[in-house]
C-alpha cells in the first residue's frame, strides 16, 4: 500500500458521512463505507487490492477497534439495565432457540452445510448498531431497556458461539482460547478497577490532561491491542479480543475524553478503512454466477428478523424486535475467518453480507417508526 492509496481508502470512507447525512432516511455510516470499498474493489473497478498485507493489517486494527467501541457501547453499569437483564435473557435465548432451527431450514433448503453458522448469524444482535440507533432517536422506556439487555447478551453470546461453529473441528481449541481472552478481560477489569478505587486513575487523567499526553488514550490502544494479540496467540478471532477489551473497560466506566479520543482514531481513519477494505474484499460478480447466493443473502437477512419477532408471543413490539435484528460485527467475523479458513463456499460471503445490509435497513425503518411515534 502507497500514500496515495490510502489517500484513496481515507476519501472513500467519507462516502459514509454523505450518504448518511439526510437525517429523514436514518442511514448507517458503514453502508457508504462498504458500497464504496465495493466499487473500487473486487466487484468493481479493482483499483484497491483488499490482500495486500499493510492493507490487510490496518483492517484488523480497525475491526479491533470497532469490535471495541462495541463493546464499551454495553451499558454494563447502569442499574435500570441490569434489572432488565432478566427480560432480556428470556428473550434472547428464545431466539436462539428459534434461530437454530431457522438455521438447519436455510442449510437444508441450499444444500449447505453450514446450518450452525446461520444459526448464529440469525440469533445474532450487534450492539454497535442498535444501541447508536437507540441513542441517536432518544427512544426510552421500560421496552428499550429490555432491548438493550437482550441486545447485549445476544452479542456477547454469539461473538463466543461463532469460532466454535465455524471451524468445529477445532472447536475445543477455540473454546479454550475463548475462557483464555475471557480470563484475561477479567484481569484488565479487576486491575482498572483497583487503579480506580486507589485514585491512581484519577491522578493520572489529571496529569495528562494538564500536560497533553493523552496516556488514557493509549493505555485503551495498549489493552485492545493486546487482548487482540491473546486472541491471535489462542487462534481465536480478533473479534472477541476487541469486544472482551471493550466490556472491560465499560465495567469500570470510560472516561468521556478518552472515549472522544478513541472515537477520533477509530471513526476518523481505522474503522472506515476497515469496512471499504471489507467491500473492496468483496466479489459480488458471484452473486450473478450464482445467482442462488442472492436468494440465500434474502432468506438469512429477513429469517433474522423474522427470527428476533417471534419474540412478540412473550409481549415485545414487533418494531423493538426488527431493531434488535440489525447485525454487523458477527456476520463480518463470519466472512473474514471463513474466508481465510476457506470455510465458505463461492458467493457465500456475500450472500452473508447482503444479509446484514437487509437487518440494517430494517433495523434502520423500524427505529424510524418507534422515533415517529415517540412523544415530543
């Protein structure tokens, strides 16, 4: 990678700010990130080359970081949240109960054989989606609580399922690199907190703030960073190192500068690099020589959703379910480590992420209709 593709990578990443600047259609960032990595990448013009390794690497640190900012999005600390933790639970375990099935439909309909996968995907929730959407529209009230309980288990839950199912026959070693990264957040956690309690924290925001040396900030690149290199050291995606960083640093409450800070970094240059790479990476021309991968992009998007609404016989709106459907960091780590594990059949990985952009836009209608009808 030269200055001047990656001048290229950056001026394409503002694809997503314009796309989503009218506020009536309430559309993600992401989705102009990735229509753009997808025109100039494989499907497209194939000026952006998404192997070459610099290019591979900065994308990485850039899902790390997006896997994190998810992660610290898990409102972990707030009491009325944890007392809808109960809702929440009941809510995402019936759709992955209905997700399983749903799955094994899928695989069974497409002669596939990857039922287990899709039933994660489905049973999936992303809280770096749906919980932006919920601040950005102000929704509020007891159901929106539930929402983000059941949000925040269905992520959490699916972020450890997915390296277990996707290569089963290295399920156990996954499953001990998981324990592995989920044992060193604690530690993070416990030591972030003691420096808190200490005031060790306090001295140390005081300082850097009076002399500019941002030493938060790259304390928060320090621990993602590592958790990210445990995960890859135990064969576990980045996935899970970014997002255990993130609960961590929830757990003890982020500052709000540090969080502006890792905001500026992440959403002003690795994250949008990170999701044009994954449209440049994308070869939608398999969908037209496959054209049955676009039948299986409908069928896992709208399953999803139908999957999250099911919950509406336990009493939650069909809208606050289609929310809870939108999806991101899961189905990306599903193309990304099945591609690399060869795992995933010709046009599969884009049927996938058809899939996600379909959860999105519903996601994206339903809030639309919730903030609608929200008093003023």
């Amino acid at each position: 990678m030269t200055f001047a593709t990656l001048a290229l990578v950056v001026a394409l990443g503002v694809a997503g700010p314009l796309l989503a600047l009218p506020r009536r259609l309430h559309l993600p960032v992401i989705l102009g990130e990735l229509i753009a990595g997808i025109i100039f990448g494989t499907t497209g013009l194939r000026i952006l080359d998404a192997e070459d390794p610099i290019f591979v690497f900065l994308a990485d640190m850039g899902f790390a970081l997006v896997m994190f900012a998810a992660g610290t999005h898990v409102p972990v600390r707030d009491p009325a949240v944890r007392g809808a933790l109960g809702a929440g639970l009941v809510r995402a375990a019936l759709v992955g109960v209905v997700a399983a099935v749903a799955g094994w439909a899928v695989a069974q309909a497409f002669g596939i054989g990857h039922g287990a996968i899709y039933a994660v995907l489905m049973a999936s929730s992303s809280a770096a989606i749906a919980l932006p959407i919920v601040d950005s529209m102000r929704l509020s009230g007891p159901p929106v609580l539930a929402l983000t309980a059941q949000v925040a288990i269905a992520d959490t839950a699916c972020i450890v399922a997915l390296p277990l199912v996707i290569d089963p026959g290295n399920a156990a070693r996954a499953a001990v690199g998981a324990v592995v990264v989920a044992a060193c957040a604690v530690v993070m956690f416990l030591i972030l907190r003691y420096l808190q309690k200490t005031g060790a924290q306090r001295q140390v925001h005081e300082v850097s703030e009076e002399r500019k040396f941002t030493l938060e900030l790259r304390v928060s690149l320090v621990l993602v960073f590592a958790l990210c290199g445990v995960a890859s050291a135990t064969h576990v995606s980045i996935m899970l190192g970014g997002f255990a960083a993130g609960l961590a640093v929830a757990g003890v409450g982020e500052p709000r500068r540090v969080a502006k800070q890792v905001f500026a970094i992440s959403e002003g240059l690795l994250a949008p690099l990170f999701f044009v790479w994954l449209g440049a990476r994308l070869d939608l021309r398999e969908l037209g020589e496959h054209p049955q991968f676009i039948l299986l992009g409908l069928a896992l998007g709208v399953g999803a959703v139908a999957v999250h609404c099911t919950t509406r016989v336990i009493g939650q709106p069909l809208a606050h379910g289609a929310l809870a459907a939108a999806q991101i960091g899961v189905p990306v780590a599903a193309v990304t480590v099945g591609s690399q594990l060869g795992v995933l059949v010709p046009g599969e990985s884009s049927a996938i992420m058809l899939a996600t952009l379909c959860t999105i836009v519903i996601a994206t209608v339903a809030a639309s209709r919730l903030a609608a009808k929200a008093p003023v």
